[in-house]
C-alpha cells in the first residue's frame, strides 16, 4: 500500500491538508468468488475520517466489477 498526504481540502468537512491519498488492492467480493482490484485509489480525510474513492478509480472498477460479476453468474469463474 502506498500512502501519500496531500494539501487537498477535504469535500466533507473543509479542512485542508488532513487528506491522505492511498493506493491500495480493494477485495470485492461475490457469491463466494473474489476480485482482487489493485490501484485502488482512496482519499482518507484525517478530520472527518470519511473516505473517498477517486472518480477514475470508482468508474474503472465499476466496469471491472459488472465484468466480474457477468462471469460469475455465467459460470466462468
Ligand atoms: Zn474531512
């Protein structure tokens, strides 16, 4: 996991520079298979504690996971 801090404000609460930029593997999960998803990109807000997926990262893993899932409920996983 990578972690870098930024001086972004925060969307939430405003503050600025309490946000924390990771790069994680995200585990999705689906009738008993698993999606392992590198280069997720979340922004954690150090104030307000909320978390924040990045707008790339949310859009390509939702593709990712409608593909995942097509597999599993057409039995290629
Ligand atoms: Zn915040």
């Amino acid at each position: 996991m990578e972690i870098i801090i930024t001086e972004d404000e925060c969307p939430i609460c405003g503050n600025i520079g309490g946000i924390t930029k990771k790069i994680i593997t995200e585990t999705f999960e689906y009738k008993n298979h698993k999606l392992d998803y590198p280069n997720y990109i979340v922004y954690e807000c150090g104030y307000c504690g909320e978390a924040i997926v990045d707008g790339k990262t949310l859009k390509e893993s939702g593709v990712a996971i409608r593909e995942f899932y097509k597999k599993v409920d057409g039995g290629e996983l």
